[in-house]
C-alpha cells in the first residue's frame, strides 16, 4: 500500500513540475510583468497640448520599493520596441513640464495635431513598473528646413523668357499635420530682417492631391523681388531664403520659421525695345518718320521680353516693323519662309492680302510670326482720355486723347508730360467704363483694374480700346 502512495505523490510530482515547465515556456518575456506600481497621471484619456501649456508641470509617482535610479520611459506601442527616455529619478517622483514632453513626443514620432496613444513606464533595472497611457496631440516646435537652393548655391536668372522657371524651393517639415500647413516661402537681402514674400503653398488635411512642399519661382517674380529687395541690376549678391509654417489650430496661431538659406544670384533690367507699324497696310503708310504720330506701336509682354503682338485693323498690303522712329536701319520684315522674320536689309514686307481686323504676334528671338483674323468689338466711345495724380487734370477730370482715323479703337496722346502718380484710361469723362492694370509702361488693362503706376516724364500714350492694351513710352 505505501509503495501505492509512494508512486502515487511522484507521478503528481512530475504532473506539477511538467505543468509549471510548460507555463513558464508559454509567458512572454517581451512583456515583464510589473513588480512596482506607477500612479495614474492628472491627465485626462485624451489630451490636446498646445505652446501656451509649456511651463505647466506634468509629474508622475510610483511605488517605491527599489532603490537607485528610475528610468521614465515612453513609447508610441504598448511593446516599447522603441521608446524614448523621458527622463530620470531618484526617488519615487518625477516632474518636468508639458514642454519637454511635448519634444519627447515629437522625437518619438508623433505627428503635430494628431491624437494618439502614448505609454509610459518606470524602469529601475530589470524591474519595471506597470504601463499607464493616455491619448495626446502635440504641437510642432521645429521650422521647416530648406533643401533647395542649397546654402552657398547659385540661381542664374534669364531675361529671355520671364515666365520660365528660376529656381523650385524645397523643404521638409513633420512627416504629417493633424491640421492644414500654410508655407510662406520669402526673401530678403543677405543680413537683412525684412523679408519678401515669393508665395505661398498651402497643404491641406487630408492632402489627396498630394501637394508637396516646393515652389517654383519663375525668372520674372524673382528677379522683381531681388530687385525689390535691395539688389541692383547686373550686379551679382547674396540673399536669404526663408519658409514661414503657419498653423491655424490653436489660438493664436502657431508660425515657425526656418534657418535661411543664402544663394547668389544676379537681377536683371529688362529692357523693353519698342517696335513699331510701317507701310501701307498701317495706319503710318511707308512714311517712317520720326513725328507721324500714326505710327503704332506693337505690346510688348511683361514675361517674354521678345515677344510683341498688335491687335487692329490693316489694310490690304505690306508692312514692316522698325525699331527707331525715322530710321531703316533697325527693322524686322518677312524671311524667305512663311511665317518667319528677316532683321537684314532684303527682308520682305509682311503682307495682308485682305483689309480687316488681325491680330499679329511676332517673337524677335524665335524671328517668327503670326497674322489671324479676329472679330473687334462693337463697342464704340465719343470720347477716352486719362485721369489720374500723374495727369494735368489730376482726378479731376479727363485729358481727352486723339482717336485714329484710321482705326477707330486706336487712342493716342503725343508729349503729354506726367508726373510720379498714377493713372487710368476713363470712357466718356466718367467712371462708368475705364481700365487699369498694375503694370507699369505697358500692358493690357482690363475693365475696372487697378491704377496703373507711372515714373515722372513726358510721353508718348497709345490705347487700344478693344483689347485694353496701352503703352506709356517715355521721350
């Protein structure tokens, strides 16, 4: 019976050991359980930190039970494969502020503006504490960083064609915004704190056309702004580059600037050569000289600088376009190709086989041309004049302009002298019809438009009321 009882207890002996083998084999390691306790925080489960919280102080306590110093560690998973250290302690109390946290948080991954769950525990050793967590949303403390142009780089800019691309500027920020981003990218003489604005880029959340962090700058608006900024023509400087983040979540809004990042680059003066109709398909007939106040000139465009175009009425025949009034030596006819020009002196005349109302655009860099039939419209006016600080009758009233004979959308003033100011073209002496544009010299002004600037002096003024295009040109 003993021996019964004996193999009895040593086979539940084997059973016990077998299964408490087997449970130790089953615990997972990754996962220590606690052997202290940590202390809920003050904290809510979900918690929007924002910059004016920064000196507030967040503290944590726990159980005391193991001597030397804690570790207070945090991490995006319940896992803390990857975690950051919070800080340490000596004793069983730890206290920083909603700052630091905020920048572990952020080191730890997390995105500004966007709820997610943290956890935290205490480490003394191979001892740890249980996990608390809570639901929290960070603020960015980081401007952006410039990637292009690179510090030290150079931009060359091109007076060929404005509307071409000078440089993209290029920037990283957070890896994601709980909120939409407004990028303010800037300029500004090297050394200089008034910066320019070049645009800005707004990137929405969600973002599902995947606006990404750059801004090309075309050759015109950043030589305007170089310029603008203190850089003198043809002469090489330094400027800074700058990107402004602003968020709208908190109030008041959040904007971070990035370091600058400082590039040479060589403003141009775009010289705009005025060209101008002859022959007897114009208005001017063949007689170039320098006081026929007929002689028309052609638009210029304010981003590519050797392109003209001329919208009116021709006469069936031949024309030419010359450079200076009262000279030959300067002109462009039509080459041995159709639809291409000739600068040299057996160029042909450019031929309107039948009278009407044509649009003629010519680039003098490509020598090439068109000439297309267009519809004018019906729109007639007594009289159009100019009105402005700049003219002779201020805002007062109207100084009348000339109308063409030959065209009757064709408005012209001859040695009018102007002043610094401004001025728009008026229908009729009265506000209800007038145009403006914000161009100086030339341009196209639409319907109710901005002022347009003018430099004291006195000038020749063509208007062309079916198309709005106006020339100021200085004598």
């Amino acid at each position: 019976m003993k021996n019964i009882i004996k193999l009895f207890l040593a086979s539940l002996f084997v059973t016990i050991v077998f299964v408490a083998c087997d449970n130790e084999a089953d615990r997972d390691w990754t996962t220590p359980e606690a052997s202290f306790k940590l202390n809920d925080t003050s904290l809510g489960a979900n918690n929007v930190l924002y910059e004016t919280m920064k000196a507030n102080p967040f503290t944590l306590s726990w159980e005391n039970k193991v001597n030397g110093e804690s570790s207070i560690v945090l991490s995006s998973t319940e896992d803390f494969i990857n975690k950051v250290e919070l800080g340490k302690s000596n004793t069983n109390i730890f206290t920083t502020t909603i700052g630091e946290l905020n920048t572990k948080l952020l080191q730890a991954g997390y995105s500004p503006f966007t709820s997610k769950t943290v956890y935290i525990r205490i480490e003394k050793g191979t001892e740890v504490s249980n996990i608390i967590s809570f639901g929290v949303s960070v603020y960015p403390i980081n401007g952006p960083v410039i990637t292009a142009p690179a510090n030290g780089s150079t931009i060359t800019l091109s007076s060929a064609d404005q509307s071409a691309v000078a440089t993209t500027v290029t920037w990283t920020d957070y890896s994601g915004y709980g909120t939409s981003v407004v990028y303010k990218v800037e300029i500004a003489k090297k050394g200089d704190a008034t910066f320019l604005s070049l645009g800005e880029v707004t990137i929405p959340n969600p973002n599902p056309n995947q606006i990404t962090r750059s801004l090309s700058v075309t050759n015109k608006d950043l030589n305007t702004a170089a310029l603008n900024a203190g850089g003198i023509a043809n002469q090489e400087s330094e400027f800074d580059f700058r990107i402004t983040a602003k968020t709208s979540f908190s109030t008041p809004a959040i904007e971070l600037k990035s370091a600058v990042s400082t590039a040479k680059l060589k403003p141009y003066k775009v010289e705009f050569v005025n060209l101008y109709l002859v022959g007897d398909a114009t208005a001017a007939g063949w007689d170039n000289n320098a006081t026929n106040a007929n002689m028309y000139p052609l638009l210029g465009n304010q981003s590519v600088s050797a392109s003209y175009t001329y919208t009116g009425y021709f006469k069936a025949g031949g024309f030419k376009l010359i450079k200076t009034k009262g000279s030959w030596d300067a002109q462009y006819g039509a080459g041995s190709s159709a639809g291409t020009l000739s600068s040299d002196g057996g160029s042909g005349n450019i031929t309107v086989t039948t009278a009407g109302y044509y649009k003629f655009s010519a680039n003098v860099a490509t020598m090439t041309y068109t000439l297309e039939p267009v519809t004018p419209s019906s729109a007639t006016y007594p009289t159009i004049g100019i009105i402005g600080d700049s003219t002779p009758n201020a805002w007062n009233s109207s100084t009348a302009m000339t109308q063409s004979t030959f065209d009757s959308h064709i408005w012209y003033l001859t040695n009018v002298i102007l002043t610094n100011g401004e001025l728009k073209f008026r229908a009729n002496d009265a506000w209800d019809v007038n145009w403006g544009s914000s161009d100086e010299g030339f341009g196209t002004a639409t319907s109710g438009g901005p002022n347009i600037p003018v430099k004291a002096g006195t000038y020749n003024i063509y208007f062309n009321d079916n198309t709005g295009a106006y020339n100021l040109i200085k004598q």
